[in-house]
C-alpha cells in the first residue's frame, strides 16, 4: 500500500528579537523626531530621545539618560515596534517632565560628545549602548558636528547619590585624572569624614555592612562523579578543547543538536557533575594557571535545548557552589550562561524554584540568579503574570521573616530579588515589599530606598528587561564569543 504524502507546511518567518532588529534593521528607519531635557547643562543630567517610525505606524525608540558633568551614558533604554497608541502615551508622559523636541544633529552630538568626554576620565558607557546606540546614525562626519562643553567649571564633576557610588567611580578618576581636574559631592553624605576610597576594602569595611551580615557560605554537596562517562565521546574534545572555550561554530553546534536528545542529555548533565566534582571544594592555584576550558558552560547551553526536569535539578547543584567556582567558571559571564538554560527548564516548575529561592546558606549572587530566571517567565509569558506576582509574593513573606537570620537571605539578596520585581513592574507588591523595607536590612545601594522603588513600579514607562538575555543557542554563543572571546 502506498504511503500517504505529508503536505509541507511553510514555516513561518519568526519576528527579529528586539536585540537583533536594533543591531541589524533599526537605521533603515526614518527620524521621527528627537526630545532632550533642556536643564541637562545646569543640572547635569537628562535624557536624550530619539524615535524612529515604521511604515506600519509602529514607532521604535531609544532612551539615554546622559550624564553631561562626568559619567557620559549612564543607562540606555530601547522599545522596538510599538504601537501608535502606546508611543503617544510614552511621550505624553515625557513631555510632562520637561522634555523639548530638538534636531537629530543635537541629538546626535549630545550622546557622542557625552561618550567621548566620559572615555577620557576612563569611565565606558552603560553596557546597554553597544546595541541602543544602533538607533543613532553612525558617528561619522556625515553628521555636522556640533561642540557641548561638558563638566562644570572646567572639570569633571561627579555627582555621586551614595559613598557607594562614590567608590565605584573614584579610582578610575584619580588612575585618569589629576587631582585638579575633577571634583565630586555625595548627595546623601550625612556630614561623614571623608576617606580614601581607592583603599577601601568594600568587601570587609563596616561602612557597607550597615544593612546586615551576609550568608555565611554552608552548603554541603553530595557526592559528585568520580569518573566520567559519556556515550558520545566526540563531546568531550569540543567541550575541553580551550580553543572552543567562549564559542563554537555553527557546525559544531548543528552536530551536536543531531545526537539523540535523550543520549545528549545524559551527557550533559555527566559532564557538570564530574566538573563540579573537580572543582566544588577547592580551586587550586595550578586550576587557575591552566588553560580555561568552558566545559560546564558549554553543557549548560546545549542543556536549554535537550534537558527535563532532571536536568533541572542539575542546573540548581551548580548554583548551590560557591563563589570561587561561580568565578573559576563563569567570572562575569555567569548570568548570561545560566539564567536562560534555568528559564528554559524551570519554566513550568516554578515549585522546585521556589524550594531552591527557600534554601539555607548558598552564595548571595547564585542565589539571586534564580529571582533573573523567574521574572523572565514573567516577562516572557504575560499569561503567567499573576502566577507569577503570587509567587514572589510568598518569597517576599519568607524574606522578611527570615531577614534577621541572615542564613536564608541577607540584605544583598533581598534587594536583588526587589530589582527583579521591579523588572517585572509587580505594584501590586508594593505593601509586601513596604514590610521587606520595614525590617531595615535592605541593602539600599542596590535597589534604591523605599520612595524610589515605589516610582519605578508605579511609573507608568515599562521596559522589557527580557531582551536582556538571548534564548536562541545560535546566537547565545554569538553573542558570548563577541562579548568574552577578545578579553
């Protein structure tokens, strides 16, 4: 008997992520228009914005908020593809706070010139301009130049809101600078002694413990594998090789989607535990003066694609380890690495997430890194909002009973998981996070104080942080090999 014939479908051409459209498409786009606040010289600081228009009367649009006194870029902000009726009420809103429509050539020459200004004292933009600047034309002589004067009174002049901030910029200032070309205030400085902020141990000194202890590091892992075993052996050349360690080819990755997932998976998840095994209790010197090889980093992008919830739970062992390996494997890379592949495979098991978030004694910042993943299931599945806002809502409870022992969660951890929520522009826990607040062991260099979470949730400008994270395994290792691979 003959087969039946299967009719093809055509496959349906997927929409450009927002990241991809302001790298690839976003200058194809005619100006609109362009708003900068005009008190940006005598206050220092003020947002430039341009707008670009679709054809289809969508509007994309680029925020910089410019430091025109010291820092340059401070933040960057972009919305791809919104409708006409949400662009009015976004510059409705903007133009309450005193912005004013100037040309594209000001525009222009107040983000390049706050760039450049800022580069001088040592000080890069925000992370964010590499892909907002898109929105902008190219810095070339195609564009009339036309010269600002920034600083204040010939100098470079921080305006720091905490001594926190302060220590964050001052020893670039004084590695670039002499001591008669820059100057600084600390809005909030309570009348404080002033000290050597280039010596301060930020770690260990009592000014930034003010807000509490941290955890004490207690975990106490099972027994990993003591010895590797894998059913497809061409892994483990790719994997180790240090040649490969912050990306692979296209074809490489093509192959290695190709073994059986159940195979593949199986290792993956044998090539973490017996790193993790190597690595977990100490990372010795010779560890460190070996060539690097991205082993676990590699499992763990190929694990977003094939794992279960087994895999899961594989994910979470590496988050219970502590700060040396955090930084022996993933160094700053370690959020783009894991909260994807923990998105991916706890999307539909927010109970294990949650019995992790409830867990004594782990390292603040892998802690934190699970609060990254669950506001990305919120981001990325409005349907899932109020499973989500309940969820947090329990660990907002759990945080403030537990605040004062430290153990579960200390005032670092606290305040990230209320980043998290304002990324997710969760209002309605505000009275949940007012009694968070009421313990006095939020870490306010973090998240801000109570009045200024309170406006950010409550503002009615939402941008969506879940373009933050690349999903596609493609262009993850693209984008990690660009971001890592030159360093």
């Amino acid at each position: 008997m003959a087969k039946n014939k299967k009719r093809k479908v055509q496959p349906q051409k997927q929409q450009m992520s927002p990241q991809q459209f302001m790298k690839e498409k976003v200058r194809n786009l005619p100006i609109e228009v362009c708003y900068m606040n005009p008190e940006i010289w005598e206050i220092g600081e003020g947002n430039v914005i341009i707008v670009r228009r679709h054809p289809n009367d969508k509007y994309t649009i680029g925020c910089f908020l410019i430091d025109v006194f010291c820092l340059g870029v401070k933040d960057v902000i972009y919305r791809v593809r919104i409708d006409e009726e949400e662009y009015k009420g976004l510059i409705e809103h903007l133009k309450s706070g005193g912005l004013k429509a100037v040309s594209y050539d000001e525009a222009h020459n107040v983000v390049y010139g706050a760039v450049s200004f800022a580069e001088e004292a040592g000080i890069m933009p925000h992370k964010d301009f590499h892909i907002g600047k898109n929105i902008l034309e190219e810095d070339t002589d195609d564009v009339p130049l036309i010269e600002y004067t920034y600083g204040k009174e010939g100098k470079y002049f921080l305006v720091a809101n905490s001594r926190l901030e302060l220590s964050k910029y001052l020893p670039t200032l004084k590695k670039n600078l002499s001591e008669r070309e820059f100057d600084y205030i600390i809005m909030d400085d309570d009348d404080e002694e002033e000290e050597d902020y280039e010596e301060i141990d930020l770690k260990n000194n009592p000014m930034f413990k003010r807000y509490g202890p941290d955890t004490i590091y207690t975990y106490e892992h099972p027994e990993y594998l003591t010895a590797l075993s894998v059913k497809n052996e061409e892994l483990i050349p790719i994997f180790y090789d240090p040649k490969n360690a912050y990306g692979l080819t296209n074809e490489d990755i093509d192959h290695i989607l190709s073994i059986p997932a159940d195979s593949l998976r199986h290792d993956l998840e044998q090539i973490i535990l017996h790193r993790t095994g190597e690595t977990c209790d100490e990372i010795t010197d010779e560890m460190w003066k070996a060539e690097y090889n991205a082993s676990i980093t590699h499992a763990l992008f190929f694990l977003s694609e094939v794992g279960n919830e087994e895999s899961l739970d594989v994910v979470l062992e590496v988050l219970c380890q502590s700060e040396d390996y955090r930084d022996f494997h993933f160094g700053d890379s370690a959020d783009e690495v894991i909260v994807p592949t923990l998105y991916k495979l706890g999307r539909n098991h927010l109970d294990k997430l949650m019995e992790f978030a409830k867990k004594k004694g782990l390292y603040t910042y892998n802690h934190a890194t699970v609060f990254d993943a669950v506001t990305l299931i919120g981001l990325l599945h409005p349907e899932r909002r109020n499973e989500i806002i309940e969820w947090y809502r329990e660990m907002l409870q759990f945080a403030t009973e537990k605040l004062p022992e430290t153990q579960y969660f200390d005032s670092t951890l606290a305040s990230l998981m209320v980043c998290d929520i304002m990324d997710l522009g969760a209002k309605e826990l505000i009275p949940e996070i007012e009694e968070l607040f009421a313990t006095n062991l939020v870490d306010l260099g973090c998240c801000g104080n109570l009045n200024e979470v309170r406006r950010t949730l409550l503002s009615p400008i939402f941008f969506n942080r879940a373009d933050d994270y690349e999903l596609d395994i493609y262009r993850r290792y693209e984008k990690h090999l660009k971001q890592w691979g030159n360093k």
